[in-house]
C-alpha cells in the first residue's frame, strides 16, 4: 500500500509538470525560473524523503527502482529517436563544432580538476585512484550539461539575437549526447558489489566485451521494434508494442548492470534512422518527457545525500571553471567567426544551467551503484542545480546590459 502510495505521488509530480503550469509564469522575479523548469520540485522530494520526515522509507523506494529502470529506458529512447541522420545532416558542420569545443571542453576541465583535487574536498571515501577516475568522469559527465528549458527562458532578453540564442537551443539540445555515451562507458568500466557494498574497476578486454553487448542489444534492439511496428497499423498495438521493448530492454540492462538510457538511446537512434513514421511516434513519445523529468527529480531527491562543506567548495570550484570555460569557447570561436555571427562570451551565460538529462544520469547510476560516494555526487548535484538556477537568471541580465551596450555603440559608430 505504502509502495502505491508513493507511486501515486510520483505519478502527481508529473501531471503537475504536464499541464504546463510553470511555463505560464512572466514574472521577471530570479527566482521566477525555479517555477518555470520545475527544479522547485526538489524541495518537494528532499522534505517526504530520506533527507527530510522520511515519510517514503527506503523500503519503498527499492519497490520502485524497477519504475524508475524502466523510465531511464524511455527516456533514452526519446533523445535516441532524435538523432534522425536526415535531420541532423542539415545542420551545419560549424555548428558541431561549436558544439564539440563547448562541451569537450568543459568535461575535460571538470575531469581534471577534480580528478586533482578530489582527494582535499570529498574525505577519506575516496583514495582509491580508480574510483577517483570513476569520480571524476561523473562530475564531468553532468557539469558541463546545459538546459534546453533556459535557452528558451531566457531567449525573451536576447530578441535582437536570434541567431545566437538558436545556436546556443542546438548546443542545449545536443549536448545530451555525449553524458549519455560516457555514462555507457562508465557502466562498461566499473561494476557495484552488492555482497561487499564496494565499487570494483573493469578493464582491457573485459571493458570492450561489456561496452559492446551494451551497443549489440541497443542495435539489435532497434532493428527488432522496427520490424514488429512494420506489421502494426492499431495505436493501441503499436504502444503496446513499443512499451514491452523499453520494459525488455531495461529489465535485462538492470540484470546485467548496464546502462538503460545508453542502450535505450541506441535502440531509438537505430529505430529513428528505419522508420518511416518519425513524426507520428514523436507525437506519441515527446509529451511524456517533461513529466519523466519531474518524476526523477522527486526521485532522485528522496533518497539520501551527503553534502558537506567541502563538496560545496567543489561545487563552486567546478561551477566556476564552466562558467569561464564555456566563455572562453565562445570568445575563441568568434576570433574564428565560422559561423559568421558575433558569439560574444556573454552569450554562454544561456548555457549555465544543468539540463533535464543530468538526473536521469545520476538515478541510472545511483540504481547501479548505490554507493555512497553515488550520495556524494546526489549531494553535488542538488547543489549546483539549485545554485545555478537561482544565479543564472542574473547572469543573463548582466548579459543583456553589456550586450544591448555593445549594440548601441556599434550603432553609434566609433568615436572620433
């Protein structure tokens, strides 16, 4: 009964994102976009869970992991069904660029920064070298993610730059991508003890051998669901049909330890490129998306963290570095101008804000190894959502201060 209970609560935090009630807010308030993006629900989940009066024992949210499991799959099939080779050959070369240096090169600053300093801020849990790397590609996995939802929030104080904003929607977007696959390649590399409670490395062969499995059933996978949905023209069959395989797929990346949303991922990538029928399962599959996100952030937040004083400084440290990283990306791509717009470092303020693709990295790994350095990195995750959130709205109108300035005098003209 406790366990229906619970679900039916998750099931309210999504219908409450579904019906758009935070996207009806104008108020130009700091805090407006906590309401927009619906992080305000972490509050929700840290006061009924573990972290608050517990009122969701860990008992029931065990019961629930298999729910979750299976939304981890559905999610990474939705991102995998648009990465249509159709679609994305029109995009410009420039723009994966642009894409590429943005994000590369924040992961590889948060990597090594943390993998240095990691030892000073997280405590006597984390000295082995192998799970400091493990450590460290978790934090670079998540910190350099961006929010499509803040692109779009904030593109009402970028009017006069369009140009700009969009190219900064497509980097948000597709930046989902690359945590998706590393998170893959985590799963490859480590595997959770549960009789030991510890984390233990894999690597040489045994590593190919696991991240290829994980691509062979992704594969196999989409080419499966292609072939049933072929010979199914019922709605209802064709849900039906398209539930059982993520179920299917999830339950088995569960039983082998690997990762639902990287192998979801590859069976919506592969189904996405085989279908004729894109833009009517897109109808079906992209409502749902919001919701998911809302449901793992109550989740996520219910079990327990550990965040203490220096994991905060961590926090900051590394929020710090994609700040001025992203920045100077931009600042060296318009020296190089490939897409012959101005992409002032201002306009990487757009980018501050994790995007809805990081809880469901964690959850996936916090099902998998639910350590508690796994609660460490929980803890660093509330943080910088909150953090960011609560500090990029005025970020954004420093932003357009200095951008609407640069505007002016160039109007004006250079003094004589």
């Amino acid at each position: 009964m406790k366990t229906l209970i619970a679900f039916g609560i998750l099931l309210a935090a999504g219908f409450l994102g579904a019906v758009k009630l935070f996207h009806r807010l104008e108020v130009s308030s700091p805090f407006s976009y906590l309401f927009y993006s619906g992080t305000v629900f972490i509050f929700f989940g840290l006061v009924i869970g573990e972290n608050g009066f517990n009122l969701i024992s860990r008992e029931i949210i065990h019961h629930l992991d298999p729910l979750i499991n299976f939304s981890l799959g559905w999610v990474g099939f939705i991102f995998g069904f648009q990465l249509e080779l159709k679609f994305l050959k029109r995009v410009s070369w420039t723009w994966y660029l642009n894409l590429a240096a943005t994000y590369f090169t924040v992961f590889f600053v948060v990597f090594f920064l943390s993998f240095f300093t990691i030892r000073y801020f997280a405590g006597e849990s984390i000295r082995a070298t192998d799970i400091i790397i493990g450590f460290s590609l978790v934090l670079a996995i998540i910190i350099p993610e961006s929010s499509v939802s803040f692109v779009v929030w904030s593109s009402k104080f970028f009017k006069q730059h369009f140009k700009q904003v969009r190219l900064c929607s497509f980097i948000a977007s597709s930046d989902n991508f690359f945590p998706i696959l590393v998170t893959g390649i985590v799963f490859s590399l480590y595997r959770y003890n549960p009789e030991l409670h510890e984390i233990t490395s894999i690597a040489g062969v045994r590593f190919l051998i696991s991240f290829a499995i994980q691509l062979g059933i992704g594969i196999l996978s989409g080419l499966i669901l292609h072939f049933l949905l072929t010979r199914i023209q019922e709605k209802l069959e064709i849900s039906a049909v398209l539930l059982g395989v993520i179920f299917f797929i999830s339950g088995l990346s569960l039983m082998f330890n690997y990762s639902p949303l990287f192998v979801a991922m590859i069976t919506g990538a592969v189904f996405s490129n085989l279908t004729r029928r894109h833009s009517y399962f897109l109808k079906i599959i992209n409502p749902t998306e919001k919701p998911i996100y809302l449901i793992f952030l109550v989740f996520l937040t219910i079990h327990k963290a550990e965040l203490d004083m220096g994991l905060v400084l961590l926090a900051v440290i590394l929020l710090a570095a994609k700040l001025l990283s992203k920045g100077m990306v931009f600042k060296a791509l318009n020296l190089v101008k490939p897409d012959r717009f101005d992409t002032s470092s201002y306009f990487s303020y757009i980018l501050l804000p994790l995007g809805s693709i990081v809880p469901a990295i964690i959850l996936d790994l916090f099902i998998a190894f639910p350590d508690k350095n796994t609660r460490k990195i929980v803890g660093i995750f509330i943080f910088s959502q909150l953090f960011l959130e609560l500090f990029a709205p005025a970020a954004i109108k420093i932003a357009q201060y200095h951008l609407e300035k640069k505007d002016l005098n160039s109007i004006k003209g250079p003094k004589t």
